[in-house]
C-alpha cells in the first residue's frame, strides 16, 4: 500500500513537472526587428519579385570592416510569380551569421537550409546590389515535399489570402490557411495580383 | 477513481492558471532543441553611442533617452542603460560598418532615416521599422554588443510610434526576445480565445500596435518581469 502511493506520488509529480514545463519551453521563434503588421496577401503586392527556389549554399563571413557578420544565401530558381527577373539564380546577403566563436543574429530571420525550397518575396533591390526581403515573418514560405504523394506543400502558415484548387478553382480557404499544395499557393497568388 | 479526480482537478487548475509571469521569451543561444544558454549582458549598466542625425525628422537621442528611462525603471531590476555619447558624425548607408561595431561591449544606435541602412542588412526599408542585431559568445550567451538600426523611412507614419519601436529594440539589446501576446486582441479579428486590449499588449510584440502604436512606450507586466529575471537588483 505504501509502495503504491509512493508511486502515484511520483506519478503525480512528473506530470505536474511535466505540465509546467511547458510554461517555461521558448517554444516559439523570436524576431529582432519589430514591423509593420501585414497580411500575406499585403506582402505579396508590395513585393517587387515572388519566386519558387531552391538553396543550393550559404556561407557567413565578416564584412571588410570586420565589423558585421553577413550571410550570402544563393538559390536555384525553379519559378517567377511576380516579376520579369530572367536570372536562373539570385544571392541574398543576409546580417547575420556564425564565424568562428562570434554569433551575430536577427533571431528568426528566415533560416535557409541547402537544398530547401522556399517561396521568397523580395523587396527592392539594396546599395550593394542585393535583393531585401519584402518582409521578415513573410518574406519565405517554406515548401516541403509529402513523401507519400511527392506533392510540394507550402508549410509555413498564411493569412489574409483567398487560396484557390487550381484545379477546380474552388476557394479553400479565405483568411487564415496551412498546408497549402504549392500549386495552388501559386495559383491563388496569382489569381489576387491579376486582379 | 477519487485520486483520478483529483489529478483532473488540479490538471485543469494548472492549465488555467494565469501564466502573465512565464510569458515573457529570453533570447537563447541553443545550438540545440535541447539546450538553452540565456543571452545577457555580463555587467550593467551598458554604455550606448548614438547617431548625432535626426530620427523620422525630429530629435533622436530624446527618444533614446526616453526608452533608456522606461527601462531603468523596471522594478526589482538593475540599472540597465548607462552613459549616451554620440558618434562624431551623423551614421549614414556609406559609414554605418566602419562607424558602428557590433562587439565593443556597447549598443550602437543608428537613425537610418533613407531606409537604405536597413536594406543594406537585407531587410525591407518598407516594412521593418527597426532592427536589432545582437552578437554574443557561441560558449556561453554573453552578450559583446548590439546594433539598433530604427527605421526613418516609414517610423512616425502608418501608425508606428518612433518611441515604441525604439523602447522594443532596446528590449531585444537586454537579452528579451519577441512576446505572441497582442497576435489576438480586440482590434485584429483573429480567431483564438478571449483578445487582449490593444492597450495591454506587450513592448516585446513583434508588431506595430493596433489602434495606437504609443500603448507600445510603457512596458507591460510581461516585459518587466522578463528583465527583473535576467538582471535582478539584488
């Protein structure tokens, strides 16, 4: 009898551990900056380029002055949206980055792994010749492909957008949407800038 | 079966406790899901050198000086702001990498008051009304300097107070990083439990403010607390 109740006193203190533990996780990402409230739909009008890429290298490194860490992400163009770039590839150079024991962030600046895909909204080009993302929370979509069905997903969550089936050219969704197949995430952005 | 009560009991008065004290967010340094090493400074006050230049077209070291004060008076926290000095020349696109360093144990402020500052960091001059960098030791978290880069291009118009944004920045220099309440309030619509007052939203929102973007200049409960953890007075 003594044994049990030891035990479910141990069982009630994990799960209590357990429960408040979540009170303390930093689930969620942290951004630096601090913008200007948009939908998806905002960013993508103010936006000079929409592309569908694919990464294919990032690298950090000081700046001459040896003052500011930047990364220079490259990516493989796979489609246009919006905009008349004929380029196949574009490089972002990003504030930020890891050289050496030093790490300089924006925390949640889009993060841009090899070989990912992402749908990027850029913003005019800078001084230095490099495209600015449109925006920071909705500058990049990340695209991730269903390993059951190979079809391409846009994951990151978005709002304020019709989103269409291309196929049917039903409206699946009106405000806020998560999921989306990548073709009718390119569809529908379509669909709102022609209009 | 009483003790399965019980535990339902005190499960639902756990989860809706309020937790205004946890919901502040610390920058981390985890290289890992699984490990956290806190972002801060190793000694306060921190110094600040700022822009001798203007700020969305009116006088920018009185704002500094402004969020500096609004955070010095945090409750049962150390004095985190020290001295101000200026740079010997208004910080522009063309000087801000060799004026400005990110590691020299200060925090740089620069009014970019073209929007090309920030564009030079890869960032949109239209939308991003300040940014923060903060470099740190890889090992340990410790913070080695920051740079605030406050938007003039687009700050003091489309609802979006200079003072506010400058007063989040300057959270991000402590160590704090960005608070989700305010994504659901009484001004935006979006579906969620009961929305908070666009009044009560906290400094450490990513976002301009609903409504009026100067209930952003006075810290709310879950900023002050996050500072009072990190940088306790005593």
């Amino acid at each position: 009898m003594m044994l049990s109740r030891i035990i479910l006193s141990n069982k009630i203190l994990f799960f209590v551990v357990f429960v408040l533990s979540f009170s303390f996780l930093n689930c969620s990402k942290s951004y630096a900056t601090r913008e200007l409230q948009e939908s998806n739909l905002d960013v993508a009008k103010r936006s000079e380029a929409i592309v569908v890429a694919r990464c294919i290298s990032s690298e950090s490194r000081w700046n001459d002055e040896g003052t500011l860490i930047f990364t220079y992400v490259t990516f493989e163009i796979q489609d246009t949206i919006k905009g008349k770039d004929p380029k196949d590839k574009l490089t972002l150079k990003l504030i930020g980055g890891q050289v050496g024991d030093v790490i300089q962030t924006v925390p949640d600046l889009p993060a841009f792994n090899e070989e990912g895909e992402v749908m990027l909204f850029l913003g005019p080009i800078n001084k230095d010749g490099y495209p600015t993302l449109a925006s920071m929370k909705n500058g990049a979509l990340q695209i991730q492909t269903d390993i059951k069905t190979g079809q391409k997903i846009v994951t990151t969550p978005t709002s304020g957008l019709e989103i269409y089936r291309e196929d049917t050219e039903r409206e699946i969704s009106s405000q806020e949407a998560e999921g989306v197949l990548l073709e009718d995430m390119i569809y529908s952005l379509r669909k709102a800038l022609n209009q | 079966m009483r003790k399965i009560k019980y535990l339902a009991l005190f499960t639902f008065l756990v989860l809706t406790f309020p937790v205004f004290a946890f919901s502040y967010h610390i920058l981390n340094n985890s290289t890992s899901t699984f490990s956290f090493v806190f972002l801060r400074w190793s000694s306060t006050p921190v110094n600040l050198r700022v822009d001798p230049g203007t700020l969305a077209g009116g006088g920018g070291q009185e704002i500094v000086v402004g969020a500096c004060e609004v955070w010095n008076s945090v409750p049962n926290a150390q004095q985190l702001c020290g001295s101000l000095t200026n740079f010997s020349e208004d910080i522009t696109v063309d000087n801000f990498q060799s004026m400005t360093s990110n590691s020299n144990g200060s925090i740089d402020v620069v009014f970019d008051e073209t929007g090309e500052v920030v564009a030079a960091l890869g960032l949109s001059p239209n939308s991003t009304l300040g940014v923060a960098l903060v470099s740190r030791n890889v090992n340990n978290g410790e913070i080695r300097g920051v740079l605030i880069v406050l938007n003039g291009k687009i700050l003091g118009n489309s609802n979006s107070d200079p003072l506010s944004t400058t007063t989040h920045e300057m959270g991000h220099s402590w160590g704090l990083a960005h608070i989700p309440i305010g994504g659901i309030n009484n001004s935006n619509n979006v579906s969620g439990l009961e929305p908070i007052d666009t009044s009560a939203i906290p400094s450490m929102f990513p976002f301009n403010i609903p409504d009026d973007d100067e209930f952003g200049r006075t810290l709310e409960i879950d900023d002050k607390v996050g500072i009072s953890v990190r940088y306790p007075s005593n």
